[in-house]
C-alpha cells in the first residue's frame, strides 16, 4: 500500500521577508522546503532550499510524468539529494530517496506512493508558497514563473519547449542553475 507523500514548504513571513545574506542579490526565495513519505522527511524535517525552483522543476517533472510524456522523473534539491519518481506496472509511483556524491549514488530509501498524491502535494506546496511570497511582498522571478506554470501547465511548457516564452533566468545556464530543460540526464527523463 502506498505511503503518504507531502510537500512541506517555509510560509513564514519572516523567513521571506529576511533572506540570508548570501541570497539577498538573486530573484528567487529561500526557504523550508522538503517532501515527506510516510512518516519520514527527506532530507530532512528543517531542511533549506531555494523552494520555488524546485516547486518549478519538481512541477515540471511530475507534470510531464503524470501525461505519460516520461518515463520517470527526478526531483532535486540543491546539494546532494534527490527524489526518482518511476512508474510501476500498477498504478503506483516508486519513489526513491537518493543522496549523490561524485562517484556513487546510494538509495537511502523507497516508497510507493499514489501519483495524485503527488501531483496534489506539489500544486498545494506551490499554491501555499505562492500566497506566502505575496502576504510578504516578496513576489520574485520564481514566483511568476511558478504563477504561469500553474495557471497553464501544458499551454506554458509548449512555449518553453517552442522558444515562445522565455525561460526564467533561474533556469538557464548562466544564472549558476542547471540548464532549463534536464532531459536525458541520469535516464530520468524521455
């Protein structure tokens, strides 16, 4: 039977109002951000991420997932962990707990969840950042992006994939981020 999966992410005023110092210059917000299965969270309970980017590329992944367009998908945070979502020949997802290092990946967990689960999570997770950002008035450039993704997922991944929208600067090469379109690394995508 499938566990419970969930998104939690930092809605806090004052962790969106007061950025670490370090972050103050980039568009984007850092905050709580990690996903729990079960009764477990991963990385951990209090763990720290730049939260709409991830709810960005997680989004993505899962969408994209979900309309049989891959055939699995991978959710990172920044460091070294990262979930893999795979379709089982059921209705399930696995999902695996990974921690990566330069030279092996160790599976520190997996789980079988509910794909709507997941889906759900992530468009709550998203839906709370979004009305946190602006209760702080602290909308930046994930916010927006996040914004558009949400309101037309497919319409809005069309015009990325077609040149036709820009690809938010926090996902492309020069920003210090992994280029916007991560397919065919790790197998984790068509």
């Amino acid at each position: 039977m499938g566990k419970r999966f969930e998104v939690g992410v930092g809605t806090q005023r004052d962790m969106l109002v007061n950025q670490p110092p370090q972050y103050k210059h980039l568009n984007v917000l850092y905050s709580l951000f990690a996903v729990r299965v079960g009764a477990d969270w991963f990385p951990a309970s209090c763990w720290c991420d730049f939260a709409g980017i991830m709810l960005f590329r997680w989004y993505e992944a899962v969408w994209r997932l979900s309309q049989r367009q891959t055939r699995a998908a991978r959710l990172p945070f920044f460091y070294t962990y990262e979930l893999w979502l795979r379709r089982t020949p059921k209705h399930w997802w696995k999902v695996n707990k990974v921690e990566r290092y330069v030279d092996h990946c160790d599976i520190v967990g997996e789980e079988l969840v509910i794909p709507e689960e997941v889906e759900a999570a992530s468009i709550t997770a998203i839906r709370q950042f979004l009305k946190a950002a602006l209760n702080a008035n602290q909308w930046k450039e994930d916010c927006t992006a996040l914004e558009a993704l949400l309101n037309d997922t497919a319409g809005y991944l069309r015009g990325l994939d077609a040149g036709t929208i820009p690809v938010p600067r926090f996902l492309t090469v020069g920003s210090g981020y992994k280029r916007y379109h991560f397919r065919g690394q790790e197998g984790a995508s068509r």
